[in-house]
C-alpha cells in the first residue's frame, strides 16, 4: 500500500506532507477493507476468505452486501457472481434426481403411482439442473426444480405410499432438493441492491424478521413436524399403534375418527409437510426480509395464520365431536398456534412497508416481488445459530408476557376441567370452546401487533360468570371452578 501511495504520488508530482499522506495512507487501508477497492480482488477476497469451504450461501452474500464488499461491482458483475456461486448446489441437485430416478427398484417400491412419479420427477430434476448451468435460464430452471421439490413432499400423501421407505425417501429428497434450489444458494432474481437499508422498520422498536424472532418458530416447526410424522405413519399404515401416555386410547380414536377422515389425504402426513415448509421458509431471507422478501413473508403468514386458525378448530372438535383427547394432536396445535405471534409481527411490518412504498409513487407489484429499501436503524442482534446469549432469547419475552402466559393456562384448565368436576352435556361443551378460544385469543395477544385481542378474553370471562347459571350439566364444585 505505501509503495503503490507514494507511486502515485511522484506520478502527480505533488508530494503531501508527512500528516496528510499518513492520513491519505490510512484512507487507502480503510477503503480496501470496506471493499472499496478493485471490484475483482475484494469481491475473491470475499469470496475466499468469508464463505464456509469455498461455497457462497445466501448468508454469505447477505453478510456481503452490509459490510458494502459489493459495493464497487457492477450489476453484472454481480449477477455473474451469483450464479457461479449456485452451479454447485444444481450439481448436487443433479444428483438428488439420480437417486430418485433409482429409488423404486432400490428400496422396493409397491406403488407403481408412485414409482413412475418419483422416476419422472427425478428426470426433470436431472434436466432442469442441467439448464440451471445456463445463465439465461438459471433463476427459472432453479425456480422449476424447487416446485417439483414441492410435490415430492406431497405425492406419498397424495399416493398413500404403501411403505415407510416410499415417504421418507420422498420427504427427505424433497426437502434437500428445495433447500439446494433456493435455500442453501443465493434465492433466484434476488435483488441484491435492496439489501442495504433498514432492518428495524420505520417507528418500531425491534426488528419483526431478526433471528431473535425466528429461531423460535423454527424450533417449534420442529416440534409440530416430530409430532404429525408419528401420528401421520399410524393413518398411513407404517405402525399398528400410537402410544398416549395422557388419554388412553385417545389418540387412537381422534386419528380414526370421522373428522380426520374428511380430509382426502392423511391429515397429519399434511400437517408434517407444512411444518417441514415452516421450517425451511424460517430460514429463508435475510434479518430484513419484511421489505426485502414481501413475496416470502406474505406466503409464510399465509402457511402459519390459518393452520394456526384450524389448529384451534380442531383442538376444539377433539372433545366436541370425537369425544377423546389426543396429546400430540395438541402438542402440534400449540407449536402452531404459538408461531402465530410472531408471523403477525412480521407480516405487519411488511404491509406498512408496502404502503408506504406505493405513497412514495414505488410500483406496488414490483416491489412486492423485488423488494425495496428504507432508511432506519440496523440490528446487529443474534445471527443464525449464535447461542452466546441464550438467555437474550426467552428471558425478556416471559418477564414482558406473564399475564397472558397466565391466561393460556387458565384456558387449558378449562379445556381438562369438564373430565376433572364430571361436567356434563351443554357445560362440558361450553368450557371446552371458551378454553380453547381463550388459550387462542392470549397467545395471539403475545406478539407486539396483536395486543389487543387480549380484550375478548374480558368477554370469555364474564361469559364464565353467567354460565353455571344459564346452562345444565355443572355440578357444584364446577360453578365454584367458573
């Protein structure tokens, strides 16, 4: 660096004194190591030196784009980064195809439906990884291969595979195709330019897309995806019975039960697959996805709210209509309800920044799908898997949300309450709606822009107080219990 400083400045022939070529020097320092500098060498620096073995993720070209190392490059430039970068997650893909094309004299297929989707949709893989290689075609082939990802999760539910080998493989290849098309690499036609700006949305105090927020939802994903999958190879035929250490039978009757039956497809193997999507869309985007990812934020409240919503309806229809409780149908129904929160947040910031983009003369359906920037302040909290702070995660929400973590309790008593004091007929019914709507109305409450909602648990209560005297079927123990 000095060499090349005092080069150019014999070349000028006009030499600065010592203070201003010391300043002039450190400049040079700073403006490299901002990425400033020659476009080619910061960029391979940051390729090089940044990325986990070599391979550019999403995270890494986020991470990029803050810190201004890509800067200096032109668009092209850029675009020509990003889809060197994804050729190796096509060729992995690639593979994936093969092994599904293999899958059914390999592990024994018995449904020939099956068989042939999985061989022909194991060819498009193959042949859209292939064009993905083209740079023309690359964010459509990408785009392509992951809806066909998509209904590899679907077709063992859709087919009721006869095996478990049959839907895990298909589950699990699925699952990977997605997240090597748009996950693991950078997301197809994603506008780099929109990563610099805001992550704390205008007026808010907190950023509603920062990890803090998610990590949550991914591990209740989890959770909710553990428990359909058990239930799910009980409707499928994998095993002869499910254990429920709580209700007995319970599970048994409400899984058999003329309500799971409505559905065309097993009803659990469909909630597996839309924790598994949970999963992977928490995460998809960077910690600004409410105005760089609208598109993404508005599919993922589509895919919590109203499974949140039927969670609850059919937290409700277990004791109404089945007559039994299922303990995994309600650990799943609470891992579902308890993302709704959170997804509200999210899905608020990302509508005020839509708003606000069309105010501004912004076109609307671009920016919906492209993304755009505010001006605001940056959140440097938790990154992915950064368990430095543990207690940061969960110790500020409890403190904040006691009462309504209170009131869900008091409506999961009135859930139990009927079996415990013997309540009988409307009563029973009763106590059964309002706990499940007041446990609904107190966890929806906990997330920052569903705060009011907290006010109809006022209603249930007072409805409580009335009825032990306007219905039958309470015993006097149970009107004290109202």
């Amino acid at each position: 660096m000095n060499t090349e400083h005092d080069l150019h400045s014999h070349a000028t022939e006009k030499p600065d004194a010592p203070d201003t070529k010391e300043q002039d020097t450190a400049m040079h320092a700073a403006h490299n190591v901002v990425g400033c500098g020659r476009p080619g060498e910061e960029h391979a620096r940051m390729t090089q030196g940044s990325m986990t073995g070599g391979v550019m993720t999403s995270a890494d070209h986020a991470a990029m784009m803050q810190h201004g190392s890509t800067s200096g490059m032109s668009g092209g430039d850029h675009d020509q980064a990003v889809y060197r970068d994804s050729l190796w997650a096509s060729f992995v893909n690639m593979i994936l195809g093969v092994w599904l094309i293999t899958s059914p004299p390999t592990l024994g297929y018995k449904s020939t439906a099956l068989t042939w989707s999985d061989i022909v949709s194991g060819l498009l893989i193959v042949v859209l990884s292939i064009v993905a290689a083209s740079r023309k075609f690359n964010a459509y082939a990408r785009w392509a291969v992951c809806f066909v990802g998509l209904w590899l999760l679907f077709a063992p539910l859709v087919f009721w595979a006869p095996t478990a080998a049959e839907y895990l493989n298909d589950t699990v290849v699925g699952a990977f195709v997605i997240s090597f098309a748009i996950l693991v690499p950078m997301m197809p036609g994603m506008d780099m330019s929109v990563m610099n700006g805001a992550d704390v949305p205008p007026g808010w105090s907190y950023n509603p897309s920062s990890w803090l927020q998610r990590a949550p939802m991914i591990l209740l994903a989890v959770v909710g995806l553990l428990a359909s999958r058990y239930m799910a190879a009980y409707q499928l035929g994998y095993i002869n019975s499910v254990y429920d250490p709580f209700f007995g039978d319970g599970m048994r009757r409400v899984l058999k039960s003329d309500v799971s039956k409505m559905f065309p497809i097993s009803d659990a193997g469909l909630g597996a697959v839309s924790y598994l999507l949970e999963m992977l869309m928490g995460f998809m985007g960077d910690k600004a996805r409410w105005r760089t990812m609208p598109w993404m934020v508005t599919f993922f409240g589509i895919l919590v709210v109203p499974l949140g919503v039927t969670s609850i309806v059919l937290i409700i229809l277990q004791p109404l209509a089945v007559g039994a409780w299922c303990w995994l149908c309600l650990l799943a129904g609470i891992a579902m309800l308890a993302m709704i929160p959170a997804t509200l947040d999210e899905v608020a910031a990302m509508i005020q920044f839509l708003i606000q983009a069309r105010r501004e003369g912004k076109p609307l359906w671009r920016t919906f799908w492209r993304g755009g920037t505010v001006e605001g302040e940056r959140d440097s909290r938790l990154t992915p898997f950064d368990w430095s702070r543990p207690s940061a995660m969960f110790t500020a929400w409890l403190a904040s949300n006691w009462n309504l973590l209170l009131t869900a309790a008091l409506g999961i008593w009135l859930l139990f309450a009927p079996a415990v004091f013997q309540t009988q007929a409307r009563a029973a019914d009763s106590d059964h709606l309002v706990g499940a709507l007041v446990v609904a109305f107190a966890v929806i409450a906990i997330g920052e822009v569903g705060r009011a909602v907290r006010f109809f648990n006022v209603l249930f209560g007072a409805w409580l107080l009335i009825a032990p005297w306007a219905l039958s079927g309470f015993v006097a123990v149970a009107r004290w219990n109202e």
